[in-house]
C-alpha cells in the first residue's frame, strides 16, 4: 500500500456518518468540535461554512469542504442567520435524509463526519488546514467532482445497494479531497514537511518500500540504496522532511500499524508481533509500551475494572510489570550486542 492510503486507513474506524438534508432559508447549523473530521457538500444551492475563527467561506453546488474535527463551525444560508446546534441523535444508521421546512430558497447538503482515531493519526494527515474547500468553479480535481455528482445521483434516485454505495462513495471522496489538497501543496515551491517528501522521488521511494514490507528488516543503508543515496545523504534527507530519523519512523509506523491490528482484530499477540515485524513477543512488547504508555494486551482490552481490581493476565505480554521490567532487560541486551 501506498504512504496515504496506509495514513488513512490506520485512523478511520467505523464507517462514515452523513446526513443529507434539504434546508429553505433562513437556517442555520452549529456543529461542536470532536474527534473525526467533518465534512460538506453542497448538492443544490448554496450556503456559508462560518469557522469559530476566520470568515465565512461562500459554498455553492459542486463544492467540497472537508473541517478538522478540533474545529467548531456552522454552515447557514448567510453569514448573520442564527446557528442551532446540531444534534445527531441515537440513530446507528450512516445515512439518513432530513427536511427542513421554510419559504426561502432551497438548498441540499450533505454533511458528515468520518469517524478518526487521533491516537493514530499520521503527520501527514496533521498537517491538513482546519479547512479543505475544493471549489467547483475552479475546474480542477475533476475526480472530486465525479465522486460528488455520482453521491448526488445516488441520493436524488434511491436504488438497491444505496446503503453500501453511499459509504463507499464517502471513503473514495475523503481519499481524493486529501490527494487533491496534497497535489495542491505541491506546486508550492515553499511547501515543506511531508507534503514536500511525497513529493521527493528519493524519499518516496523509502517510504513505499517501508509500507509495502513493515516487518522487513530494513537498515539506513538499504533504504538509502532504495532512494538511489549515500546512507549519510540519504539519513539527512529524510531527517530533515520527515521530522525523524529513519528507523525511529519505521518503529513508529510499526506500532501504528500494530495498534489498528490490536484494536480490531482478535489475532495473537504473537501474530501481532510478527506482522509488526518482531521475531520475539518481549521485544515487541517492549517496544509498544514505550510508544504507547500500557502494554498490547491493555491497549486491547483497557478495562478499567480489570486495572481497579489488579488483575494480571497470564500472558506476559499483557503484563505491565513484565513489561516494564522486560523492558530495562532488552535494553541491556541491546547494549551489550
């Protein structure tokens, strides 16, 4: 897999939410900041996303805007109509249609949230603006705007497969709205960080070589083979965009990819292990509690009643006190070879 389709996959969880809802002015929308990210697209009409901080942003048909989840904002029909905080209810249904009556003119939306792990978030999704909009008038990302034309067919004319197409289709528009914000960045002669890795041949190469093979057991030098450099060139280079040096990002991305299988999956904790690219259960056991702060076998099951109680598993490897101990051993193994 690719560097962003690992990013995304390792922090969605569930499937995405949306409402489709049919609004005749004036009206108004507060939604609070949360864990996900937030999303909108206009399918009739017009309106207003209105950030808690900066202006309104003007939304017409064909429009994407994509809110990080930390950021509070409304969308309305203007910029001085009254907000109403917006109450998703009990409903488990990822999608559902709502009216709302009124004498004004009409707009369609369709809003949601995709639903995010932000203990697994990866850089390159950090660096992602409080606010993507994709305007339709601007005539680029073509693939936005066909995923967009396909939802609002989909929902105009309901048909049998809708409640698997619609998620389906929400999953591929998230994919593009990052892609096409990333290809954006990218023209930026300023642009650094990731989006000026993903866009570095030499450093790309590292990466897909890293996410394509995890449990490889790569060393700078390999990796800088694979990037065409100097293992010294290539540490700096990498250091320099990535933020970190190579094997540090490679056992960070081992644990990411580790905790997604341990928090949705029933594998084996040496299961676990092995697709995280450890041959032995106790090093990798080390090496999670210091990524994450608790053992594997908490960070599946973190009960709090269990911890209350002192309970201790007869696995090591859910052991903290193993752990820990384990921990300071593997050190001094790693010392002494």
């Amino acid at each position: 897999m690719d560097v962003l389709s690992d990013a995304i996959v390792a922090v969605r969880t569930g499937r995405p939410h949306s409402i489709r809802h049919e609004l005749f002015a004036p009206w108004g929308m507060h939604f609070p900041s949360g864990e996900g990210a937030g999303f909108h697209v206009v399918l009739r009409g017009s309106c207003w996303l209105i950030p808690a901080e900066g202006p309104p942003i003007a939304l017409k048909a064909g429009d994407v805007a994509l809110v990080g989840g930390e950021l509070a904002h409304g969308i309305a029909d203007s910029p001085t109509s009254r907000l109403v905080e917006f109450q998703l209810g009990d409903s488990d249904t990822p999608y559902r249609e709502i009216r709302h009556e009124g004498s004004g003119p009409s707009t369609v939306i369709l809003c949601g949230a995709y639903l995010l792990d932000r203990t697994r978030i990866h850089p390159v999704l950090s660096e992602l603006p409080p606010v993507v909009h994709l305007p339709a008038y601007s005539g680029r990302h073509p693939s936005v705007h066909a995923v967009v034309e396909l939802l609002a067919d989909e929902l105009d004319r309901p048909q049998p497969g809708m409640d698997a197409i619609v998620p389906s289709l929400l999953d591929t528009l998230l994919l593009y709205i990052v892609r096409a914000w990333l290809d954006e960045r990218s023209h930026d002669e300023s642009t650094a960080g990731w989006i000026a890795a993903l866009s570095d041949p030499a450093i790309t190469s590292a990466l897909s070589a890293i996410h394509h093979d995890v449990t490889h057991p790569w060393t700078v030098e390999e990796l800088g083979q694979r990037a065409g450099l100097s293992r010294a060139a290539f540490a700096r280079r990498f250091t320099t965009l990535i933020g970190q040096p190579p094997l540090a990002y490679l056992t960070w991305w081992r644990m990411i990819t580790a905790a997604r299988l341990l928090r949705e999956s029933d594998v084996p904790l040496r299961v676990v292990a092995r697709q995280a690219g450890y041959s032995s259960e106790i090093a990798f056991a080390a090496a999670f509690k210091r990524e994450h702060g608790v053992s594997p076998g908490r960070y599946r099951r973190p009960s709090s009643k269990d911890v209350a109680a002192g309970h201790q598993s007869s696995d090591p490897a859910e052991d903290d006190r193993f752990v820990v101990a384990d921990d300071r051993a593997w050190s001094l193994l790693i010392e002494r070879s």
